[in-house]
C-alpha cells in the first residue's frame, strides 16, 4: 500500500517546489519473534533474540521484550560519546514501513507528539500480537522512556512502561549497568550543598546577538596543561582578526571544557592580566576546595610591567560542546561506603570528573573511560559515568591504548571492507601496469633509512651522463596504484591521514601488505614508482627536470651507518657506493645554499630506545646519532617536494595540496632574544635569514653547547606547519625552509597528503585520470584540515609512548644523576634538558608540608633567585632523577637539585647503578 504527502516548499532563490513524500506499507511483515506462528512464512524483518530477558529485573519478572524510545538510545549513546553504535543500531532496526502500525500525524499534533504515540502504537501491538503465540504465554513488550507524559500515556493505556533509569535500577544480577547510566540533564545529580559556584551560561539566542552585536566573541576554549586555572580562548574569524583571550579564575573559567567552542566577554583593561608562570594542578578533593581555588588564584596575580599584559576575558556561554569518552583513573572517596568518587583523566587539560559508581574497589588502580554527562552550576567538577574498564594502570598494553585512545588515533584492525580492495596474492606487475610508465629497473637504485626499517618509501640514484651532467633520481613508492579515489581502503586511509610511529610498536595508514611488502621498496624485487629525476651540473645546479612512473629494482636496502660507511671506506668503489658519494657531493652543496637564502637549522633532542629482545622494555636510553647521510637524503627529498609542488600549481592553481609554515608573530621570539641576552648575544628575529644568521654566530668557545640550546629554544619558538588548498590561501611560503612552495610527495606508504600529490601529479603529466574530489577545492580543504589535526596527534602520541617509555627506563634504573642546563625559569620552578637522555623534567622549589624558601622571579632577565642563589636560562646544573610513582594516574620523571649548593633545598645525589649499557643478553634496536 502506498500513502503520499504532498506540500510546497520555498527554495532559497525564491522559487517554489514541490516536494512529494511516499510511505510504502506492507501487511506481511513479521514480528521478530522466532516462536511466532502467526507470522510462520512473513517477511522476516530484523530478528528478536530467541531467548528473550526472563526474570533479570525485579520490575518485569516475566519474559519480554525491550522497546526503547529513540530519545533513550540517542542520549546513551551521545552521551558516551560513541557516534558510530548509531549507526549500528539504526541499520539494525530500520524494517519496512508496517500497515499495522504506521500513523498518520493528526492535526494539530507536532512531529514529536506524533512519534511518541506511534511508538505506544507499536508497543500495543506487540503487545496483543505476542498473545496469540499461546495463551498461556507471559511474553510481553516494555516501552523505555524517559519522556514522562509518554510513560504516563502508555500505562493509561495499559502498556508497560518504565524510564530507562528504573529499569536498569531492577536489574538486580547486573548493578554494574548503573554505572553506564547517562545522567538526564546538568542538573542531575547536583550536590546537596545548593551553593552557586558558577554564573550562568547565557541563552544561545542571546550569544548570537551579541556576537553580531561585537560584545562578545566567540572561539575555541584551550585549556592549559600547567595550570588548571588557566587558559585561553583561540578567536575564531579572518586571518587579520585571529588572536587570543586569556581565561583566568576558575569563575571566570565558567565550566568551559577543553576544545569546547565558547563566548566569551572582553574585560575592562584595567581588569587585563598577564600569562601566569606558576604550575598549578588541581589536587582538591570536594567542593569546599574552591575557597582554595581562590587563595591560588590570587599567585597567579603578581605586578607585572604593562606590555606583558593580555587581553583577559571571562566566558558566558558554551555554542557547542565537544566532549569526548575521557581516560583516566578513579580517585577513591576517603568517606567509606560512599558510591560518590572522582575521576582524573590522563590529560590534566580536562577537569576532574565526579562519578557514582559501586565498582570503586575493584576499579581502583585500573584505566578507565569516563564520559561527562554535564555541569551544574553548583558544582565544583562535572558529572559523568563510567563506560569502560582499559585494564591495569603501568601495563604497556594498557597504556599504549590509553594513549591512542587519548590522542584520537585510529587504530583497528582493518574491517573486510578494507581488505577486500587489496590485491590479490601472488602479485606480479602486468603489461597493463606498464602502461604510462618507464621501466628504470636497469640503474643502480638504492634506499637509505633508519635500522629495522619496513616501509620504505624513497630510494635515490645518481649516474654520470655522456654529457658530462649528472642524473639524480628520487623514486617513490606508487601506493596511489594501488589505492584508487573513493574506495573503501581509500576512505580508510584518509581518516587515519598518517601512520603513527610509537615507541614500540607502528599503526599504519595502510594495510601491511601494502606497506611493508607491494609498496615498500625493498632490494632485489620490482616495485612500481614514482619517479623524479634532475639533470644537473657538478654544481647541483638543476638543468632539466621530469616527472615519471616507473619500475625500479633497488640495489640495496641500507641503513644510515651502513651508507656511511659505504661513502667513507677508500676500499669500496662498486656501483652503489660510486651512486652515494656523487648524491653526498651534491647535497652538501644543496644544503649550504639552502642556508644560504635563510633555511632554518633547528633542533630537538630525539631520543633512541634499546629494547630487551625478550621482555621489550627499555634497557637504554640515548640521544640519536645523526650522520652526513641523515641530511643526504633530507636534502633530496626537500629538493623533491619542491619541484612536484611547483609543477602541481602550475597544472592546478586552485586544486594544488600544498604545506605551508606560517612566520611566527614576534612575541615568539621574546623567550629566545632575553635568554640569548643574558649570555651578551643578539639574536635577529625580523626574517628567516636573520634569525639563521644570528644564531650562526651565537657560540661560545667556553660553552660549546650553549649554541645547540639556542637552536632547540628556537624550535619552540614555531609555528606548526599545515597543510592547505592552493585555491583557499595567498601565502604559500614555508618559513623554515625559506622556500616559496613546499608540499609532501616523498611518503606516500605513511602520509595520506602524499596520495592526494601523487594523483595531483600523475594528471598533471597524462599517467592517470581525474575525478571530481580532485579538483573541488573546498573538499581538498576539508581533507587538509583533517590531515592537520591527524599529524598533530600523531606527534603527541609519540611523545606520549617516549614519556612511558622513558618512564620504564628509570623505573629499572632507580636513582641516576646527571648534568643538565636550564631551558625555561619559572615563578616556582626551573625547566632542565639532560643532553645525555634528551631528557626535559622540572624541579620545583616549592613542596608540599616544607618551609617555602625566599623565591623572586624576574621575567625582563629571565631569572629566578632562591636563597642568594640566582638561576638564568641555560645555565648548567646537575639534578637527580627518579621515578616518581606516588600519583599512579600521572607516573612522571622527578627531577631535583644537586648543584648548586642551596641550604633547605637540595637533594642528595644518591646515586645507585649509573651504568646505562642495561643487562647482558640480545638486544634490538627499534626507531622510526
């Protein structure tokens, strides 16, 4: 049978269409219930359970069904924050439309009036359906509503009905589930004080008038992670408008949440504040601590000179929410018995989180996901519910899903879905895939990559040509081949954007058949390519340049010291090593002119993890040798990108994926001049060349390393380089690499960015077809914006796994001591790296239940005095290192003074084992 509706609507031209909505309804649909004979050879629709629920609930002590409301599932399921179990349930109980219980809405009815009497008519009917299986039958039918006119209609109308809170409250065998219960409202659950701790949130009407209006602003909320009475607010609006509000006081905070979208209002000037320098981290218990939230707010303003000063604003009312499931650790309640607790999330950014649960025993010291149900004014911390159980706190399994979990990486096994557009085993390169493609196996091709290495991407040659010239080539793995636009695997490998690389262990962009066996460039095999290849003089000067697929055959699969060696044994003159010593040559030259026109050299301590081959823990700990051929092959990989980032804008202007590393603004630079300063050196910062000129000639005889401290302060100093769509940006340049066009072409196998480029290229130059993704420039940026924010949390990811793993190291080690310089001075603390480790800690002068020695910070210096003794940045001290494991949710490196000599302050070294080769037995490197 079929119904129609018919209406007119107004398009937003002006014209009017007519809109025709038909409902087919069939009358042979079946129930569902696999003892049913009534419906005995209906069309079968989604399957009940065969056994359905007897005697669990005390409410419904007979067998039944359960029918809940679509308000029911969406709030359980928004609140836990699991969008994809929507999707799941809804294909699983959308049947056909039903003649027997479809309606029509009646006038006057509104849509949710109208869908709360059509699920009371399903529920009826089932309800006298299931009668006729037998009459002896109990089998009934229970409506699940939170809705209270809804419930109060169905039991008028002699439906069984109960909220979703009642009847999980019945299940008695199963009192855990009341945990996982979502809390209705904000207001729920409230403390039984009834004090106002927090204004409220304006209305969102009158957000948006003043936002037009211009008395408020609104942004995106980033909360500190130093300080939990701070934070500040990232304007949104045009490039020109962009900048920051500071957030200071837990009031004016006002329940706002990490990366949560707020208004906020300007506060007068006179009420402007400075960025405090003072580590705070919440360690209160209830909600009396907020009168100490007060006293602590008053550290935080200190008489600073008025150029420090920042625009301050307070926030007055959340435009969206984004909460996420929070990892983190449950903090018993001291009160015995109590069902009341709080939970600390792994990322002290997120405020801690009140929760009720009667697991509190058995989930202590164990990794737990929590998601907030909402925040009531008189509340000191949210509400929210426990959703799962990770497993024990320290356990590297548990810790490294914790951290994944923490920094949104996907990390699944591939679904079939995705698999099934692999190729199929045994693979061999076909006539068809030589089409548009140069077969290049016949030069002497090789890789250079890190030891333990499986996805290799990039190989390099370099021959002398009967002219006299050179040709250097830089192949690429051709993974675009075999991921084609728009398929699953496709789709797949552009959410996850980029392989993450964690201490131990690698969650790949794409399935490993792909990326550590078809694409991977291993030696001895063909492999398909994407080849870029210069015709230069002996000046690495570039003559000619050309674009190509291709078939390769590497020669050999080396790693950075075994290239090395190569380059530097007078006894090896075969092909390969001939190859290598002509690419170092002309890198050299590459890199110093480079230099030259202002490219940045910057650096970041990385470290290196020896791993026991057994038990995979850590048994040392070094700093990375970086070796000539470390920047040979950065040098040519750079020298690709550009050239395949000036050929794609030029075939596409508008469609080109390009990344770009803005300038950074001159605040910036402020910590890096006034340290450099307290040494008697200037360092330039108004342009890239500048500032790489100064910091060449940063260096003192006495203090050799003092220039590498520079280096890594002006790191720090940068802003993160993004990826962008050509046809949405004017400025395209790259600040650290003082280059006019940047993109990322070189590793496709581990960055999806580098897909996209490929296919951008292989159109430009006739080897492959277009689609229309390709060339809409508002997609690519959706895409770019995605692949931004994969490659951020993919960086802090691996911070995180070299943290634990660091973690690991001193646990085994117990106590070392070691020399170390100061990066940063702060009100209560000085920040040290420990070159040996590429260790950064702090140490603070101020603890808990100790006398508070005399501290006077000065920010114009920066310097810190403590006793008579004044520390500034880059001075050399030396501290003790241990593990501190006294906050199992935040196991951290504690670092303390050795040297100098301070009464009341210093520690004893204590030094045990400071041997770091580790024990006898196998060991294996692992990096990236």
């Amino acid at each position: 049978m079929l119904k129609s509706k018919t209406f007119l609507k107004k398009t937003r031209a002006g014209g009017v269409v007519k809109i025709v909505r038909e409902h087919y309804l069939r009358d042979d649909i079946g129930c569902g219930a696999p003892a049913c004979a009534a419906c005995d050879g209906a069309h079968p629709g989604p399957a009940l359970e065969s056994q359905p629920r007897d005697q669990a609930s005390s409410l419904c002590p007979w067998p039944h069904y359960l029918l809940p409301d679509t308000n029911v599932l969406l709030h359980q399921i928004i609140r836990a924050r699991k969008p994809g179990t929507w999707a799941s349930v809804a294909s699983r109980v959308r049947p056909p439309g039903s003649l027997e219980t479809y309606i029509e809405q009646e006038q006057g009815e509104n849509a949710n009036d109208r869908n709360d009497r059509a699920i009371r008519v399903a529920a009826k009917w089932y309800n006298e359906h299931l009668k006729k299986m037998s009459a002896e039958s109990q089998l009934q039918v229970i409506l699940i509503t939170n809705d209270k006119k809804n419930k109060e209609k169905a039991v008028e109308e002699g439906i069984p009905a109960f909220t979703c809170e009642e009847y999980v409250k019945s299940l008695t065998a199963n009192p855990e589930l009341i945990d996982r219960l979502a809390c209705l409202s904000e207001e729920m659950n409230e403390i039984e004080s009834g004090k106002i701790i927090f204004s409220e949130h304006l209305p969102l009407s009158k957000l948006q008038q003043g936002i037009k209006s211009g008395s408020y602003l609104q942004g995106t909320f980033r909360a500190s992670r130093e300080n939990y009475l701070e934070a500040t607010v990232w304007i949104h609006g045009d490039k020109d408008d962009e900048k920051e509000i500071l957030i200071q006081g837990l009031k004016h905070l006002n329940r706002a949440i990490h990366e949560d979208i707020v208004t906020v209002e300007l506060l007068p000037k006179s009420q402007w504040v400075a960025p405090s320098s003072v580590v705070l981290q919440d360690e209160g218990q209830n909600e009396d601590d907020v009168e100490k939230d007060e006293e602590r707010e008053l550290m935080l303003k200190t008489a600073v000179s008025e150029k420090m000063l920042r625009p301050t604003g307070r926030v007055v009312g959340i435009i969206k929410r984004n909460w996420r499931p929070y990892c983190g650790m449950l903090s018993k309640s001291d009160i015995k018995e109590s069902r009341r607790h709080l939970f600390t999330p792994a990322d002290k950014r997120i405020p801690r989180i009140r929760i009720e649960t009667r697991q509190a025993s058995a989930l202590e010291g164990r990794r737990i996901i929590v998601a907030i149900d909402g925040w009531p004014r008189n509340s000191r911390y949210p509400n929210g519910h426990f959703v799962k159980n990770l497993g024990d706190v320290g356990e590297k399994e548990t810790e490294t899903e914790v951290l994944l979990l923490e920094h949104d990486v996907p990390h699944q096994p591939f679904s079939q879905a995705v698999l099934s557009f692999l190729p199929k085993m045994p693979w061999s390169i076909t006539e068809k895939d030589m089409k548009n493609r140069e077969d290049l196996r016949h030069l002497c091709v090789c890789s250079v990559d890190p030891p333990g290495c499986t996805d290799i991407d990039d190989a390099l040659h370099c021959r002398e040509l009967s002219n006299g010239n050179l040709e250097v080539g830089v192949h690429i793995a051709d993974v675009s081949h075999f991921i084609r636009p728009g398929n699953a695997l496709d789709q797949e490998s552009a959410r996850r954007g980029t392989t993450v690389y964690l201490c131990e262990k690698r969650i790949d962009m794409v399935p490993e058949l792909l990326s550590s066996n078809l694409c991977s460039l291993r030696s001895n095999v063909d492999r398909l390519a994407f080849s870029c290849i210069w015709e230069m003089n002996h000046n690495a000067e570039i003559l000619k340049t050309r674009f190509t697929k291709s078939v390769i055959n590497s020669k050999a699969s080396l790693t950075y010291a075994e290239a090395q060696m190569r380059i530097d044994s007078a006894a090896m003159n075969d092909d390969i090593t001939t190859s290598l010593r002509g690419l170092n040559k002309l890198a050299k030259i590459l890199k110093k002119g480079r230099i030259e026109k202002g490219a940045l050299t910057l650096s970041s301590p990385e470290v290196r993890f020896h791993m026991d081959s057994e038990t995979h823990d850590p048994i040392d700990l070094q700093t990375k040798e970086l070796r000539e051929t470390n920047s040979m092959v950065e040098e040519f990989m750079l020298l690709a990108n550009i050239s395949v980032a000036k050929k794609i804008h030029e075939e596409f202007s508008e469609h080109a994926l390009l990344r770009k590393h803005p300038a950074p603004p001159p605040s910036n630079y402020e910590i890096l001049v006034k340290a450099a300063k307290s040494k008697n050196l200037e360092i330039k910062t108004d342009t890239a060349k500048s500032l790489a000129d100064s910091l060449d000639r940063a260096e003192s005889p006495d203090f050799p390393y003092l220039n590498t401290l520079l280096r890594i302060l002006a790191t720090r100093c940068m802003m993160q380089a993004v990826y962008f769509c050509s046809g949405m940006d004017n400025d395209f340049h790259h600040y650290g690499l003082a280059s006019p066009i940047y993109t990322h072409f070189t590793s496709p196998i581990r960055r999806y960015a580098d897909i996209i480029v490929h296919r951008l290229l292989a159109v430009a130059i006739g080897a492959d077809s277009t689609y229309p993704e390709l060339t809409d420039k508002h997609k690519l940026s959706d895409i770019c914006k995605n692949l931004n924010f994969r490659h951020k949390m993919a960086q802090y990811a691996q911070r995180a796994s070299v943290t634990f793993h660091t973690q690991l190291f001193f646990k085994s080690k117990g106590i070392v001591s070691e020399e170390a310089y100061i990066l940063f001075v702060r009100k209560n603390a000085i920040v040290v790296l420990i070159p040996k480790y590429g260790l950064e800690g702090t140490v603070f002068f101020e603890e808990k239940d100790k006398p508070k020695p005399r501290l006077t910070y000065d920010d114009e210096i920066p310097s810190l005095r403590i006793e008579g003794t004044v520390f500034h940045v880059f001075d050399k001290v030396k501290v003790k290192i241990t593990l501190d494991s006294s906050n199992l949710q935040h196991q951290k490196i504690r670092m303390a003074l050795v040297e100098p000599q301070i009464p009341g302050i210093n520690t004893s070294p204590d030094v045990s084992d400071t041997d770091l080769s580790g024990p006898g037995g196998k060991k294996r490197k692992l990096e990236k």
